[in-house]
C-alpha cells in the first residue's frame, strides 16, 4: 500500500521569496516519486522524479526535490519564486516506477504575492 | 498530435443521463490512463490500457463506469445512470511509444456536473 501527505492546502510565498512545498509518503517498497504541476486551465505537467540514484533531483522551472529515505520526504524547493510560479502542485508516488499505479497527493495550491 | 485532447471539455448531465467522454492520446503512445479528479483533491486512478488491452480497472468505483479503447488509439469513459458523487473533472493520460510509462502527458480534462 501507498500513501502521499501534503502538508498544507495552501501556501502563500512573497515574490522572490524561497518555496517550499512539503511532501510525506509511506510505501511497503522503495518508491518513485513525482512532482506535478497544473496551471489553470491546462493539464498536469511533470516537473521532476526520483527512482534511482542521486537523491536531490532537479526539474523544470528552477525547481528541486530531495528524497531523504529516513524522514519519507520529498519535499519540493525553488529558491526565489515567481509570479508565474501560481498553479496546483501534486506529489505522487509509484511503486513501480511507472505512471500505472500512481498515487497523487490531494496537492497545494500556490499563491505568489507581489 | 501535439498533446492529449479530451472532449467535452465541459459537460452537464442531469441524475441518471448516460455520458461518454473521449480522449485523444498522443500518436502512437502505448498506454492511457484516466484518473478522476474530485473538487479540492489529487487525481484518482481509475483505469489503465496498454494498446487495446485494459490491464487494470480496479480504480473504477462501481459497474456505471466503463472504459474502452478498441483499437489501441482513442479511448471512451462510459458512466451510465450518472449520480451526483460522479461530478469531477476527468483527467485522461498517455505515455510512450515504447511502453516506457515513466512520463505521463495529461490532457486538460473533462469537467462532469450531475445537476
């Protein structure tokens, strides 16, 4: 069984400011995990993935996530935000390593103040 | 084509009308996918085919609900007798050519109101 737990519906980050959306799982095995973004009005996009290797992954959009087995996070991180970074975001995670049997987090909506 | 393409892209249906709604995977992507994606929460698996063959539909929540893709290239998500627990956006998802389903490409969806 698998499970994703994003802590926070919503987060609020001033312009230029560091992001840092949180991410928890559980998994009978050694995961993969994924972060989608979904702007609106438009379809999920990945943004980055961990199976194997290296365990801070770096993705689109000056995004970064890093897999810390003994905490069960991937927790996703921009160093300065930007307007254009508002959107849905979504941790997931598969077993497989695969998109079939991915399991979404119900996702964190992020606001980018002025 | 350049990215999944689903239609409707919105759809009203009154309690107990039959809906179909169909996607559009990406030219020769091997897998689809369609996930339901209730109010204010994460996409939900509901079934997933490789080709033609439908290998897994343990997500579909009750026998309303049937997925098709004859011929291995656009699919059909069929929810007879609709019930007002079915609205939500319907997310339909490709991946490929090679079978390689590490990355998905989601089309924009399908937004399902039961009035």
């Amino acid at each position: 069984a698998q499970s994703v737990t994003q802590l926070g519906s919503h987060v609020s980050v001033s312009e230029g400011a560091l992001v840092l959306l949180r991410c928890n799982y559980s998994s009978s095995v050694p995961p993969y995990l994924f972060w989608y973004v979904q702007y609106p009005n438009q379809g999920l996009q990945l943004l980055l993935k961990y199976t194997t290797g290296a365990t801070l992954v770096k993705g689109i959009n000056g995004f970064e996530a890093e897999f810390k087995k003994s905490e069960t996070s991937f927790h996703l991180t921009k160093p300065s935000a930007h307007m254009s970074d508002a959107a849905e975001y979504f941790c997931a995670v598969s077993p497989r390593g695969g998109a079939d049997g991915l399991t979404f987090g119900k996702g964190t909506h992020l606001i980018i103040q002025p | 084509g350049a990215g999944v393409s689903q239609s409707p892209r919105y759809k009203v249906a009154k309690r107990g009308q039959d809906v179909a709604l169909r996607c559009d995977p990406i030219s020769g992507h091997v897998s689809l996918f369609w996930y339901q994606q209730a109010l204010g929460q994460g996409p939900e698996f509901l079934t997933y085919f490789q080709n033609e063959a439908q290998l897994d539909k343990s997500g579909l929540p009750s026998d309303r609900f049937f997925a098709e893709r004859p011929e291995g290239s656009v699919s059909t998500l069929k929810i007879q007798r609709t019930q007002q627990e079915d609205s939500a956006v319907y997310l339909c998802a490709s991946s490929g050519p090679t079978g390689s389903n590490e990355k998905l490409f989601f089309g924009s969806g399908t937004q399902l109101s039961v009035l």
